[in-house]
C-alpha cells in the first residue's frame, strides 16, 4: 500500500494510472451494460448526431457509437490482458530454464528466440494471424508468440545476475533441489522488471491488436474492436469525422496512460533510483 501511494504520488503514475484506470472501467462496463446492443443496426438513424438518446451519435449502419466503443474496450482490453498472461507465463519458464541450466539446452533455445526476435512482433504475428485466421483466441495467440521472446530474454538475463548471488550459492549448499533454489531464490528477483515489461508490453499489444483489426486480421466484424471501427470509418471520415476520431482517441489515451505508468513503474522498482533519492545531500 505504502509502495502503490509512493507510485500515484509521481505526477507521470498519477496521470497514467487516471487513464488506464478510465479505460479498464469501460472494458468493465462493456461487459455489464452497454446503452444499445452494439451489433445492432438501425438504418433510419445512420449517422445520427450527438445527441440525449445516442450521446456519441451513431455509425454508417445505425448502431449506436457509445456501445460500440465500450464492447471494443472489453475485447481489446480482454485481448491484450490474455496475450500479456500467456507470453509472461511461457517466457517466464522458458528464460528461467535456459538462464539456470545454461549449456546446450540454453544456446539451442536462444537460438531460437534470437530468430523470433529478429521479425518486428506486428509482422510476426501478422505471418501468424493469415495461418490461423481472423478470430479472438487467434490473437491471443499469435500476438503471444510474437511477443514471448522479449520476456524470454528478460528473464533469462536476470536468471543469469541472480544466480551468482551469494545467497543463491548457500541454498544449493544448504542441499536445496535446483528447483526449490530457482523458485524460493531466483524468480522473486526477477518480479520488478517483469512487471515492467509487462505494464508497456500491455500497451504494445493493445496497439498491434487495434493495427491487427484495422487490417482485417483481428476480431471480424461486426464484434466491435478499436481497430476495426477505425477500419469501417475510413471512408466516412468526410462526412463524420467523429467515427474515426472516437476509437481513435480510446487507443491513444490507453497507450498514453500505458508509457506513463510504466516509466513511474520503472522508477518506482528500480533499486538504483531508490538508492539516489536516498542518498544525503
């Protein structure tokens, strides 16, 4: 508690938390309520204005914009949450082995990884996506292979600083299994920079999904996504520029909140930064 008022108290953590806390509450409320059903049309009401019953208007095909942008908020969100759950959790196991065992096992599988890496995580997943085709749970999983490298790496480097500690080798003398060593020792040290990575790697995924379903990859229409109503207003924008404009600031505001947060993160976990504001003038 003490550490999370110290992390809103940075002016970058307050701002970012404000934003990423109103995006996670529309994805909340997608979920629960929406005003309309936001697959539903209405051609008598195609681009309707502002107004008390639609208050963010309505779309080509007459469905309301509000509800459409808080169920995009609930898939994107749901989306990039999973994504980021699975890519950790695969790239937490598979740097904390190669780190701690090392030897052939570690050069083969960083081979591997260094191959993976050397694809931009968008163009991977892309490549990924034309194989599986255009669904919710292929995202998830193309976008996590995309992005399980960087934890990989991550952990395997830090799995590599760790174990030389000198408290590492009094377990192992102690008679402690490799096991017990890496999971009581080892992992607990890798947390701060994993949740680091992991709070920008949410920003990261929340932009490719949206770029996913722009192109028509992602989640299929008409299931309302961030990206693919930015898709659908493209030919629009001249007569309702709102409809880009909308969906487009939500991503914005997400990945926004996103960086700050992560930066406060990262200075807040970083021992080295704690040490400097410690430090006697």
């Amino acid at each position: 508690m003490r550490r999370l008022k110290s992390l809103l108290s940075r002016p970058n953590g307050l701002i970012g938390g404000t934003m990423i806390g109103l995006v996670l509450l529309a994805a909340l409320t997608g979920v629960i309520y929406t005003p309309y059903d936001p697959e539903g049309t209405d051609f008598m009401l195609r681009f309707a204005p502002a107004s008390a019953e639609h208050l963010f208007g309505t779309d080509m095909f007459g469905r309301d914009q509000l509800s459409r942008i808080l169920a995009g908020a609930s898939v994107s969100v749901t989306i990039s949450v999973l994504t980021v759950l699975l890519a950790a959790s695969g790239g937490v196991v598979i740097g904390a082995l190669c780190g701690f065992i090392q030897g052939t096992f570690d050069r083969l599988v960083m081979m591997v990884i260094e191959a993976l890496m050397a694809f931009p995580g968008i163009l991977l997943a892309l490549s990924l996506m034309v194989v599986i085709g255009p669904n919710k749970y292929g995202v998830v999983l193309a976008l996590s292979l995309a992005y399980l490298p960087s934890v990989t790496r991550l952990i395997r480097g830090a799995v590599l600083s760790v174990r030389e500690k000198e408290y590492v080798e009094a377990s192992i003398a102690l008679g402690n299994g490799p096991v017990y060593t890496l999971a009581r020792h080892i992992l607990p040290n890798c947390i701060a920079p994993l949740i680091v990575l992991c709070t920008t790697m949410f920003g990261w995924v929340l932009l490719a999904e949206s770029a996913l379903s722009f192109l028509g990859l992602g989640v299929p229409p008409p299931a309302p996504t961030w990206g693919n109503m930015l898709a659908e207003a493209r030919a629009h924008l001249m007569r309702d520029p709102w409809l880009g404009i909308l969906p487009g600031l939500c991503v914005s505001v997400a990945l926004v909140g996103v960086n700050l947060f992560g930066d406060a993160l990262r200075d807040e976990l970083d021992p080295r930064d704690t040490f400097v504001k410690r430090e006697p003038k």
